[in-house]
C-alpha cells in the first residue's frame, strides 16, 4: 500500500485529533466512582460499572477489528462517533445500577468502533519507514487528554454536576465529525491499494495464517505482559506507597506522564533511527528496573526518581512495539494488528489489576507485587530478541 511519505499529512493530523477527542472521553471518568457514590449505588457495584466499558471493549474489538477496511473505515467511525455522543448525553439521564449496565456496555462498544476504525485508516496513511516517530506522535495524544483533562474540570468547571460535564464532553466530541468529510475523501485515494491486497480480512483462515507468525505473536504477547504491569502500578501503588510510608502516588503519575511526553516529543525523530526492537529491549530493561527499585525505596526523592525511569521506560517502549509491528506485518494485516496491540493493551487492564488483588488477598507485599511486575516487564524484552534483524 502506497502511503504519503510526509507523516505529517492532512489525514494523520485528522485522524490524531480524532483519537485525542476518544481519549477525553475516556479521561472524563476519572471521578466516575465518586460520582457512582453521590447516586447512592453500593461500592460492590461500583468497579463492576467501571470494568463494564473496558470489558466492552476487549469483547467487542476483535469482531470490530476483524471486519474493518479502508473501504468502511470513515463509516465505522461516524457510528461510533454517534453511540458514544449519545451515550455522554444519556449519563444526565440514567441514575439507576440497571440503567448503567447496558449504557456502559454500548459505550464501551461506541468507543471501540470509533478507535478501531480509526487506526485502521491511520495505518494507511502513515509512512511506514516513520512509524516509530508516528505511534509516538499518537501515544502523545493518548496521554495529554489523563494530564489536562482532570484539571480543566476541577479547576474550571467545579460548578458544574458530573453528569453535565458528560453532556458538554458529547457536545465537544460531535463538533469532530465535520472531520469526517475531508477523511471520507483521504480514505477513496487509498481504496485501490487495498484492493489488490487479496482476501478480506475477516477470513478465519486469513487471520489464523497472520497469528500463526512468531513475529506477531511476540509482540501481541509482550503488549499484553507490559500493560499488565502497568495497569496493575496505576491502581495499586496509591495503596503501595501508603502501605511504605513513601511520596504521594498522584504525583508520581504526573512526574511519569510528563517524562512519557517530553521522551515522546523529543525521542521521537529517533526511534525511526535505530533498531526497534533494540530499543525496546533497552527501555524495556529500564522499565524493569524502576518497577524492582520502587518497591526498595526508603526516600520520596527515590520514589519521584524511579518515576522519570518509569516514565522514561515505558514511554519508549509503547510507541515502538507499535511501530515494530507494522513494520513486521504483511500490509493486509497493518489495521488488523495494531487493533490487536490495543486488544491487548485492554487485556493487560483487564489480568494487571486481576493479578494484583489476588496477590494482595494472598497476603503478598508490595516488594514481592513490584518484583512480579519487573520479571514480566523484562520477559516481554526477552521477546523482543528473536525480532532483532526485522527491527
């Protein structure tokens, strides 16, 4: 498939404040559990409601994946755009633990179709020899809406009940379909490239022969096992570090959210450079080491320090594992894999805080839970050493 060679061209910039918009609609919860207490809906209820819409989307994504092209990409993403507009618009109007099951789950569903397609049509139009410097560009994205988007709220709009912040976070969000047009044009250019690509997809077999490769399989895994340690450090280590008497967990996050954007800003011309998976092997070995470390400090200046590693470490590495595997993928198979990586970045939020309540319940400490996460986090750079010659 033939792509721009500029990667700042009209349909990635679209197609990266699309995917900023999904995010802020994402980021706007951050106080949903609260807000579940003011509706006087039980705490055992709670988390379940929360987990409904990543559950959701892991459900729904590879059905959703599997069936996406170019071809129908620009439609999936005014569908989803549409469920998860009026999905925010509803959150004023469903007060009851009935109400919010199904309304979770059709936005979970909404948000998936929105992404999915998304990145099935951002696949086509980045370059692929800038695919590093690209998914950096998109992680970016991903991350700004978790820095800003709580502070606007709490600082700007504290007036306002939740459920209205939901309602205005749809009305913003429907403004990014006049996008739509200009990305309805960019998408018909790249139709007969597709074309000559052969099977759709959506076969069984197509897709068996595609996961049959130990190049994808090793990375989805290591998608997977990286996000599992993240996921498990972003809701456990406020309990952690209290249970250490160490620093304040919530500025631990923004000093590593920050250094994951400058790495991002500034790295980002190089990651197209150097050997990927050479690369990601190194931040991944960081990655290791400040989750070993965080669990043996005695300082908060050594709990603000393993941040930046942290930040550092897997700001690097998630980008890259993305960029890798478009490199590594047949073209037919560029939109189906990276929606894959995203299915597994859902699995990993789905088994980390798994794997990390049953090993609090079991009586593990945070030494023992931070050592876990180290080995899986240098596993998943093990695996990046068969890939050494296609990175």
């Amino acid at each position: 498939m033939k792509t721009e060679q500029r990667l700042l061209n009209p349909g990635f910039i679209a197609l990266n404040i699309f995917i900023l918009f999904a995010f802020c609609n994402l980021a706007v919860f951050y106080s949903f559990y609260d807000y579940l207490g003011t509706l006087n809906i039980s705490e055992q209820w709670r988390g379940i409601l929360i987990a409904l819409m990543p559950i959701s989307a892991l459900i729904f994504r590879p059905f959703i994946s599997s069936r996406l092209k170019i071809q129908n990409a620009v439609i999936a993403m005014a569908l989803g755009l549409g469920t998860v507009v009026v999905c925010l618009f509803l959150y004023s109007r469903v007060q009851t633990l009935v109400g919010f099951f199904p309304l979770r789950i059709i936005h979970g569903a909404g948000y998936v179709t929105l992404v999915s397609a998304g990145i099935t049509l951002l696949v086509a139009v980045m370059p692929k020899e800038k695919s590093g410097q690209g998914f950096g560009i998109v992680s970016i994205m991903t991350l700004l809406p978790y820095a800003v988007v709580p502070l606007i709220v709490e600082k700007g709009f504290s007036q306002l009940h939740q459920s209205q912040v939901y309602f205005y976070t749809g009305l913003i969000l429907s403004g990014s379909a006049i996008l739509l047009i200009p990305l309805k044009k960019i998408a018909k250019s790249h139709y007969p490239d597709q074309d000559q690509e052969g099977e759709p997809v959506s076969s069984k077999g197509q897709i068996w022969i595609n996961l049959k490769q130990g190049s994808i399989l090793a990375l989805l895994l290591a998608n997977g096992l990286v996000f599992s340690a993240f996921s498990l450090v972003f809701f456990f280590l406020k309990t952690f570090s209290g249970t250490m008497g160490m620093g304040d967990a919530g500025l631990f996050f923004t000093v590593s959210t920050l250094v994951m954007i400058a790495s991002r800003i500034f790295m980002g011309p190089l990651f197209d450079r150097f050997n990927k998976a050479a690369l990601i092997l190194i931040s991944l070995g960081v990655f290791s080491i400040s989750l070993f470390f965080l669990g043996q400090v005695t300082s908060n200046g050594q709990f603000y320090g393993i941040a930046v590693l942290y930040g550092l470490g897997v700001g690097v590495a998630t980008p890259l594992l993305n960029g890798l595997m478009l490199m590594v993928s047949e073209p037919k198979y560029r939109g189906l894999n990276t929606n894959l990586m995203m299915e597994m970045v859902d699995v990993g939020f789905f088994l980390g805080p798994i794997a990390g309540g049953l090993a609090v319940a079991y009586g593990a400490g945070p030494k023992s839970i931070l050592i876990g996460c180290a080995a899986a986090a240098f596993l998943a750079g093990c695996l990046m050493i068969p890939l050494w010659k296609k990175g």
